[in-house]
C-alpha cells in the first residue's frame, strides 16, 4: 500500500520498492517505476499500483479420477509481475488517492486466474489416470505438469505473470477410500508383526527351553557330584572304622601280648616259688623222714597249735592229761637228744 500524505494543493505519494506505480495524466503514463515517489494534484491525476513481489497461491483441487473415484490435490504456486503496465491495463490496480489503497480487488482477482489454470490441469489429469497411480506418482507428475502448463500458458504470459515454482503437497483419496487402500497395508504389517511376535514368543520359547535344560543339566550334575560326595563320605566312614578296627587290633593284641609276657613272667616266678617252695618242702620232709615218730607228733602238735584259733578256756580229763604228757616230755627229750 503506497503512503499518501496530504498538502493545500498537492499530494505526495511514496512507494514501497516491491510496488511498481503508474501515474496517469489526462489518461497518458508520465510516471512508472518501482518504489516511486512524487507529488502530484489528485484532481488530474491517475495512480496505479502494482506488486511485483512474488506470491504464493494455494489451492485445495477435488477431482474423480479415471476410476472415478475423488482425488484431493494440496498445493502451492508461486508468481510474479513481470510487465506491471500491461497487467494495469488489463486489470485494475487503481488506488484512493486520499488512502492509498486499491479502490478495487486486484490481487483476489488476480489469484484467481492463476488458480483457475492450475485447476483445469489438475482436473484433467486426474480425469485420465486411475486411483492407484495418481496416489503413487501423482505428487511428481501434477508438480512437474503445473510447472510446464502454467510457465507455457499464453493467457499468463498475456497478462504479464510468470509462474516461478509450483509445489505439490499431498494427493489424497476421501476418507473411506484410503482406510480401504490402507487396509491390505495395514493387514500386511499386522501379519508382519504377528509373525514377529510368534518368531519372539519362539525365541522365548527355546531360550526357557535352552534354560530349562541348562537347569536339569545343573540338577543332574549336583545330584551326580552329591552322590559322589556321599560315595565319598561312606569310603572316610568306612575307612575310619577300618582304621579304628586296625588300630582295636593293634591294642587289643598289644595288650594281649602285655599280658602274655605278664602271665608268662608270673608263671615262672610261680614256678620258681612253687619250686624252691617245694624245696624247701623236700628238704624238710627229708629231716622230718629221719625223726622218730614222738618227735614228729609234737611238731604236728606245735603247727596245729599255731593254726588254731585262740583258746581261752580249755578243759583236759585225767584220763587224757596223762598219757598225753609223758608222750610230749618223751618227744621233748628226744629231741633234745637229737
């Protein structure tokens, strides 16, 4: 919008640089440049104001394709001016001369034509492709068919507009159509996962498995080095009481033998005492085998006296006492003779 300011008789009018501006008088240009600026007196004058920056259209094309079935197309195009004097003589860029705006609406038209062309190609090319390849080529194909249709369009190019890119968003079927196109995709992917699923639950499987196996072999092993632990132990069992059955052995006969050697020492010292006893015995029954009868009487008498127990009392008769007296005086003189 160009910037007017307001003086007694005249006017000043100043420009932006993307703005091309024409300044009529008595219907003949005088002024026209970019970025204009000047004075001018409203009542004769005429302004014109023309962007010639680049613009960006999008648009939104629903159209059936080949297959009849409704295709959306998403897009944008990008022009320009190139020849503002021609364009402002085939539409009408004038501006208020007190405000500096378009009397009119240029640019709405403008956007209009540009995307009027752009569609009547969209529209014919879905018309003569079916669903599947417009969905798969179709950004490509309409980007690159725009940008040739709409460079090579004589009624642009008449009007002083130059298409300088087009961009293609997204081509999409209606809502029902693309769940539907979606589904053997989607039915894929979740057979895909499902498979992916089993080979994981498979492999989950057969490492529990490998673990399980792992686990008894652990198990059999235990119980095997168990079983030969308590083999083990019974051998030390086993050995211990066979050692402590050799070493009862050992002590019993060592005590054996002690009390052999005891008993043989004991018996010759028996046989030595019993002998020199029985000696002895000899010796004096030789003198006892010499002495007379009345001698061997009072010795009998003697020991039996010195066996017997104590008497306190004794009583002896006379029939007795006598006797018995003259045989003991006899045996005394005779042993004293002896």
């Amino acid at each position: 919008m160009a910037d007017i300011k307001r003086y007694p008789i005249v006017r000043h009018l100043r420009a932006e640089p993307a703005a091309h501006v024409i300044r009529y008088r008595r219907g003949k240009p005088v002024t026209s440049s970019r970025g204009a600026a000047f004075f001018f007196r409203p009542l004769t004058a005429a302004v014109v104001e023309v962007p010639v920056d680049d613009r960006e259209q999008t648009f939104v094309f629903t159209g059936r394709s080949a297959d009849f079935q409704d295709v959306a197309v998403q897009g944008v195009v990008t022009f320009r001016v190139t020849d503002p004097e021609v364009l402002a003589s085939r539409v009408d860029f004038s501006i208020e001369l007190d405000t500096g705006i378009h009397a009119m609406s240029p640019m709405e038209q403008l956007t209009s034509i540009v995307t009027q062309y752009a569609q009547e190609i969209v529209l014919n090319y879905l018309a003569h492709t079916k669903l599947r390849p417009a969905l798969q080529d179709g950004v490509a194909d309409i980007r690159d068919l725009l940008d040739d249709r709409l460079r090579a369009a004589e009624q642009l190019t008449a009007l002083g507009i130059e298409v300088v890119a087009v961009r293609i968003v997204a081509v999409r079927p209606n809502p029902e159509m693309e769940k539907a196109l979606q589904t053997p995709t989607r039915e894929s992917i979740q057979q895909q996962s499902d498979q992916a699923m089993f080979e994981r639950r498979a492999a989950a499987v057969e490492k529990e498995r490998a673990i399980a196996e792992n686990e008894l072999a652990n198990e059999i092993e235990l119980a095997r080095r168990r079983q030969q632990l308590i083999d083990q132990e019974g051998r030390n069992v086993r050995r211990q009481f066979e050692e402590q059955a050799a070493a009862d052995r050992i002590d019993a006969e060592g005590k054996a033998e002690v009390r052999r050697i005891s008993a043989e020492a004991e018996a010759g010292w028996v046989s030595e005492t019993e002998g020199a006893r029985t000696d002895a015995e000899r010796s004096r029954i030789e003198i006892y085998r010499d002495l007379p009868a009345s001698v061997l009487h009072g010795l009998a008498a003697r020991e039996l006296a010195g066996n017997l127990p104590t008497i306190e009392h004794l009583t002896v008769g006379g029939d007795a006492l006598g006797p018995m007296l003259q045989r003991l005086v006899a045996g005394g003189a005779e042993f004293l003779e002896g």
